[in-house]
C-alpha cells in the first residue's frame, strides 16, 4: 500500500485535524445537545411524544442511512468537495431548525442536518485517514475518536447550559456561527484533491438500496422499544432491511461500477473494527441514555444539573481514548479493545451495584474511560489496511455501524429500564447498567478472538 509521506510531513495537517474534529464535533454533539432540550421543545411547539421522538430520530435515521453513500461520493468526487458541501448543508439546516415554529420545519430541518452530517462525517475521517500514517495515525484517531466519545457528554452539559439559559433553540444556533467559521478555515486548509477512485459513475441503484436498507434497519430499532422486539411491525421492518441488503449485495454483483466492493467487508480488520464501534456505540449511548434518565426523571434533577454531572463522563471519555492513542502502537488494538472493554464493564457495574448519584456519575465516568479507548479500537483496526481509494467507502462503513450502533443502544436500554423510565421503579436502571455490564465483559472475550493481533502500520 503507498503511502504519502509528503502529505504526511505538511505542517497544516494539525490544523486540517483540528478543523475537521471541530465540524466532526458538532454532528456528535447534535445528538445529545437536542435530547437534553426535547421536553422544551415539546412544551413550546405542543408537539406530542411521538413526533417529539422523531426530532432525534429523524437526525439519526437520515445520517446513519446515508453515510455509505457519503464515503463512497467523497472516493469519487473527492473528499474536499464533499466535505465542504456537507458543512454547508448542516450550517444552514441548523439555522432553518432553530427559527422552526413547527412540527414540519423542526423534523424537515433535522432530516436536512442527517443529510448534510452524512457527507461530511465519512468524508473528513477518510482525510484524516490518508493525511496521516503510521503512529500519527494512531494518534490523529485517538483524537477524532475522543471527539466522538466526548461530544457525545459534553452533549449533555451544553444542552443543559442553553436550555437552561438562551433557550432551546440555541442548540441549534449555536453550529450556525462555528459552521461558517470552519468552513471559511478549511475552504483555504483542505488539499485540493482529485477523486482517489476509478473515474465512473456513482452507482445510483446501489445508494438508493443501501440507504433504503440502512434506513429502514435503524427505523425498526428505534420503534422496537414502542412496537416490541418481537411484534409483526418490528419483525417485518427487520426482514425488509435484510431484502433491501440482499438485493444490494445481488446489484454489486452485477454493475459495472459497484457502490462497494463487498469482499472489503470479508477483511479481518474491518469486519473486527466494525464490530468494535458497533459495541462501544451502543454501550456510550445506552450508559449515557440511562445515565441521563436517572438524574433527571429519577432523582429529579434539573437539565443544567444533569448537564454540569456529565462534565467528568466528557473527561474520562477523552483521556480514555487519548490513552488508547498512545498506547495501541504499542500493544496493538486487541489490547486495547479488551482492556477499554473490561473497564467499561466494571464502571457499568459499579452503576448497576451502588445507586445513588455520586456512585453512577463515578461509574458511568469509569465505564466511559474504557469505551473511549475502545472506539480508538475500532478506528485502528478498521482503517489499518485500507488504500486510498477505498478510504472513504471504509469510513462510510464505519460510521455507519456507528449509527447502528447508537440506534441499538437507545433501543435496547429503552426497554430494559422502560418502567423506570415511566417513574414507577428505580430497578429498570439497574438493570440497564448490569445488561451493559453483561455486554461489555462479552464483547471483551469476542474482541479477544477476532480483532487482529497487530494491525499493520501505514
């Protein structure tokens, strides 16, 4: 595999992962930044439970079913195109959701901000991917991983601190300002790159199955919780999202220009990091979920309360993965993994033993030190032995696992603590934190038998 080492030794390359991480940032922050805000949003636009429920899902469904064909459109158009385009449309979205005085334009807007994540996030991480080699990738992965992992509780406290203060609508404003910002700065930063792909069409057929499948999958995880995991509706939707795959894996064979080549799915190290980010996803959402629903429905603490006890979570998350950074050179990602995975499973444990709120803070913290070191994991591996060409259809794979992922979490712990959640009891909490303590320390042992002892270095 070549590596570009003159793209390797350009001083911006710092300041590019700086850019990028911050646009990455705020499309991981816009997922917990708006749950915080949801009953706000409720009360002033009198919208009900279930289409409340759709100004969060409505994000997810449209960023985690479109990220494919945002990797692949970035390998074939070029990473800076569609990576400028992206920022533009989830600035602007953001702007269009903030002034909504509806159902339609809050939902509409979302979907606009789904779309635009979906061609920036895949596209910006295959351009840290091929800016940076060997231990700097390491390194520059451990960093966009935190950002992942920390935007995700730092989420909590901003939503916390502008609904609480300016008001709902700010969660939204807020991108608008820092999206002009950076797109100002990586409009001058971004290498002007030519499309690292084959010069051919984008195979349309294959997006529209592919986001239809990833779509309609994510959409029967978020209702299962509602609908029942094993009711007709879920069931069914489950089984179309398997036809539409089934179909798109019938149409790559058959095209002269493939959407993905599906042999990369067979490759150790990708099928390995997807399953890593799928695990740690769902794990982060799920303690962040419960964690969240504790403090506030439970002991009754107030947004910016339960903002402001997120902040070490934010921190651990970080370090933990900065940690990851440093040490994977070293150990290699299987360790890594395993140990970021145990970590995660003894700080959901310590939740699910000791509820009082000092004690879950302290253990959601521990559990997301670990979850943070095991999304670099999943970057390493994943990524470790693609060519450039492939970087963007790889970054697309992973971060759509990292949706399903997300969507997974929310919809398992959603029934699990569902009585709690209503107000009724406290032990659905507890079981929560000790089903992903459970998950955990068996995605460890997984871990230990399929991801790859050493990946390669680039």
């Amino acid at each position: 595999m070549t590596t570009g080492e003159t793209v390797a030794a350009d001083p911006r390359r710092w300041r590019l992962l700086a850019l990028l991480g911050v646009a990455q940032f705020m499309l991981i922050l816009d997922v917990t930044v708006v749950a915080i805000a949801l009953p706000h949003i409720g009360t002033d636009l009198g919208l009900a439970r279930d289409t409340l429920t759709w100004v969060v899902s409505a994000y997810t469904l449209m960023f985690g079913g479109l990220m494919l064909l945002g990797g692949r459109a970035a390998d074939l158009l070029g990473a800076r195109r569609v990576v400028l385009t992206g920022l533009l449309v989830f600035t602007v979205a953001s702007l269009v959701t903030g002034l909504a005085d509806s159902a339609a334009l809050v939902i509409g807007g979302r979907v606009a901000q789904g779309i635009g994540a979906a061609m920036l996030s895949p596209a910006a991480l295959s351009v840290v991917t091929k800016t940076f080699h060997g231990d700097e990738r390491n390194k520059a992965l451990g960093i966009w991983s935190a950002l992942g992992g920390g935007g995700s509780a730092i989420g909590v406290l901003l939503g916390g601190l502008l609904t609480a203060g300016p008001g709902w609508q700010w969660v939204f404003y807020i991108n608008v300002p820092i999206g002009i910002i950076v797109f100002a700065l990586l409009s001058r930063t971004l290498p002007r790159d030519l499309p690292t792909g084959p010069r051919t069409r984008l195979d349309v057929p294959g997006a529209l199955l592919i986001t239809a499948g990833t779509g309609t999958a994510i959409y029967a995880l978020i209702n299962a919780g509602d609908a029942g995991w094993l009711s007709g509706r879920t069931l069914g939707t489950l089984a179309a999202a398997i036809v539409l795959y089934t179909v798109f894996a019938v149409v790559q064979r058959t095209v002269k220009s493939p959407l993905m080549d599906l042999r990369i799915l067979a490759r150790r190290p990708v099928a390995a990091g997807t399953f890593l980010i799928l695990v740690a996803t769902a794990l982060m959402i799920a303690v962040f979920f419960l964690g969240s629903f504790y403090l506030q429905h439970h002991q009754g603490y107030g947004a910016l309360r339960t903002g402001l006890l997120f902040l070490p979570v934010a921190v651990a998350t970080i370090l933990g993965a900065q940690a990851a950074g440093q040490a994977i050179g070293r150990t290699g990602a299987r360790t890594v993994a395993v140990v970021g995975l145990l970590i995660a499973a003894a700080g959901t444990a310590i939740a699910a033993i000791w509820a009082d709120p000092a004690t879950v803070v302290i253990g959601i913290s521990i559990g997301a030190a670990g979850i943070g070191a095991a999304f670099v994991a999943s970057s390493v591996t994943a990524l470790s032995q693609v060519a450039h060409h492939e970087a963007g259809t790889a970054s697309g794979l992973l971060s759509t696992f990292h949706e399903f992922g997300a969507a997974l979490g929310v919809a398992v712990v959603s029934s699990i603590a569902a009585a709690s959640i209503a107000g009724t009891t406290g032990a659905g909490f507890t079981n929560g934190f000790t089903f992903a303590a459970i998950t955990a320390a068996a995605a460890a042992l997984l871990a230990l038998l399929v991801v790859p002892v050493r990946s390669l270095r680039n």
